[in-house]
C-alpha cells in the first residue's frame, strides 16, 4: 500500500525535512509558504473566457517561475512550500468516467505536458514541496485510475509531516467532497484522520496544522454548501469538531481563487483561503463559476486580486500570515526587475526590511 501511494515521490519532493525525527522538536520561529491554484493552462481556455485554444501555459509558467523567485529570496528562509491543489489545469482522459467536467477538461497530452512542466518550474524551489490535490488534478470525483495518477506523479494525496515542532496534515479533498468514486480510499483517508487527530490530541505538538484544496467553509461553518466551493455539511459536522479538539489551529485551502479568512463558530479554528498563483476569479465569476464579461478576454482581468501567495510566520503562541502580490513583494525583494540576477551574475537579494518584519513579528 505504502509503495503504491508513492513514497519514493514523497521522499524527492519533501526532501531531508519532512524526517520526523529533525523535525518533532519545537525549535523556535520559522516561515514557511502557502500557495494554491498555479493550474497552469487555466489562462488561455476558452470556455473561461480566454480567447486562445488552451494551448498555452506561458503565463501561468511565469508566474509559478515568480513564486519561486520570491521564495528562493525570502529571508528567514521558508521551510518549505504548500501548493494547495490545482497544480494543473487538465485532467486525465479514461480514467474519470463521464460528466461535463471531464468532457470540458480531460487532455492527456495536455495533462502530461502541463504537470512536467510544474514539476520544473518547482524543482528550482530551494526548499521542499508540499503538493496537495485539487479537483483539476485528480477530478470532482476521484477514482483509482486518476488518483494512480496523481501518486505517480506527485506521491501520496494524504499523509502527515512535521517540521520544526508543527504537525501537518495534508488532506485529499476530493474524497471528502464526493467519495463515490473511491469509496475505499476515501474510507483509508478518513480511517488514517481519525487516527492522526488521536494522536495530536494524545501528543499536543506546538502547532497543528491543515493542508487541503475546498475550504470546509468559506464564511460559516453551518453555511450550506456553495455550489463546488465549500465542502459537504455531513462532512463538516463529522471532522471540525474533531480538529478543534486535536487543537488544529488552520486550515489552509485554495480552490476559491480568491482570498477569505473565517473562524468555526467557537473561534478556535481559523479557515484560511488564498488565492490563486494562476488565474484569479472575480466575486461575479465564483457567483456563477462562469467567466466574467467584464474582463474583456484578459482572463482574471475582472478581480481586484492580483496572483501571489500567503507566508505564514510560526511562532510559539500562534501562526501569522499574510497574502502578498508578486508585484509589491517583488519590489520589497529587490527582484523587480529581470536582470543581473536572471543570469546569476549577481548575488541574491539579502535581508530586506518589510518582509524581515512581517516574518519576525
Ligand atoms: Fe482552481
């Protein structure tokens, strides 16, 4: 079972960090990132607007390329970063049964060309990559086949890891938002959960944290579900209550394209969701999960969010994060400008004093 959700994959994209035994032990301050939705290819498709043919993922490449630009430049150095779901915009085809969804999206030449080049745009991350999945990765309703797929290329949907003292779970929610196309997964999933949350309880680690793709919630936890952006009340009533006992203090999610902070109703647990690397969505299109008229064939044009992603500052008596545009991050980095250090022939940016601030306070 172990080998074949890929734990040779986790090894090459969690690297020496993700070792329990480093990591258990609270060892002071760290940083570390979270990001969601590179979908690379989500840009030029036309039934979101997009006056291409879904040919193209430059743009989407260049701003994944951005990230870690900036990662690589942050200092303190992140720890590692999350990618929460959606890394890519194309689905398998033959593997994923039949529904529009599959119909509109599944290309595997596309899907094989846009995760390869995820995967080379993020090995020049200087840290460790936390990939989760999203429904474009693995579908709306996962099954075998596409999950096979998923941990063959990437490695288990769902496991844990610790670093610096803070206990990560990395969530596969498409198993919690429709399980009947995996019902034995989702079933392992949900059996391996239980027992993580004991465990956390048991062990009280410094931090607990979440990592999955659909929020629980997006503004209440007794909210109904919004078409495909929240996830099953069933579900909510089932796990929450079970986080905020393990004392999970976040979730960090994506999937919205767009960012919202919420809190469960007792306060204890925060719902974080960030929005995309990719394309970004307005009020209007996540409304209707449709393109907006208004952006005039610039997909993403319409929202008032422009792509980034959320450094998150661990501290002993909480977690602090803040979303940040590449575009102001970028001149705080010194990293405005493609030039001398595109071409290595300068050194890399050091400390600088606004982002220095936000990660020490
Ligand atoms: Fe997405």
């Amino acid at each position: 079972m172990a080998e074949s959700r890929g734990e040779e994959k986790k090894k090459e994209m969690f690297g020496e960090q993700a070792s329990e035994d480093l990591e258990r032990e609270w060892r002071g301050d760290f940083c570390f990132v979270q990001a969601a939705d590179t979908q690379l290819g989500f840009m030029s498709d036309p039934t979101w607007g997009a006056e291409g043919d879904g040919e193209s993922w430059k743009e989407e490449i260049e701003l994944a390329e951005r990230l870690v630009r900036c990662c690589n430049a942050l200092r303190p150095r992140p720890r590692f970063v999350a990618v929460c779901g959606d890394l890519v915009h194309a689905l398998p085809e033959g593997v994923l049964g039949d529904s529009p969804a599959v119909r509109r999206y599944a290309n595997t030449s596309r899907y094989s060309r846009q995760n390869a080049d995820f995967k080379r745009v993020m090995a020049g991350l200087e840290m460790p990559l936390v990939c989760v999945c999203g429904n474009h990765d693995v579908g709306d309703r996962p099954t075998p086949g596409s999950l096979a797929a998923y941990r063959e290329l990437y490695g288990p949907d769902w496991r844990a890891f610790w670093c610096g003292g803070m206990r990560s779970l990395v969530l596969n929610a498409q198993l919690l938002s429709d399980p009947s196309g995996a019902p034995d997964e989702a079933q392992a999933q949900e059996e391996w959960l239980a027992a993580e949350l004991e465990a956390v309880e048991r062990d009280q680690p410094k931090h607990v944290v979440v990592f999955q793709h659909i929020p629980w919630f997006l503004r209440e936890e007794q909210e109904p579900r919004e078409g495909y952006f929240n996830l099953p009340q069933e579900a909510r009533v089932k796990w929450l209550p079970r986080m905020e006992r393990a004392r999970v203090k976040t979730i960090f999610c994506g999937h919205y394209h767009r960012n919202l902070c919420s809190r469960t109703r007792s306060g204890a647990l925060e719902m974080v969701v960030t929005s995309a690397i990719g394309r970004q969505m307005s009020e209007s299109e996540v409304a209707k999960n449709g393109p907006d008229p208004q952006q005039g064939g610039v997909p993403g044009s319409s929202s008032d969010i422009r792509s980034g992603f959320r450094l998150v500052s661990v501290h002993e008596s909480g977690l602090f994060h803040e979303y940040h545009e590449f575009d102001a991050l970028e001149t705080d980095l010194g990293l405005s400008t493609p030039g001398p250090e595109a071409d290595g022939s300068a050194e890399k940016p050091q400390k600088r004093s606004r982002v220095e601030n936000l990660v020490d306070k």
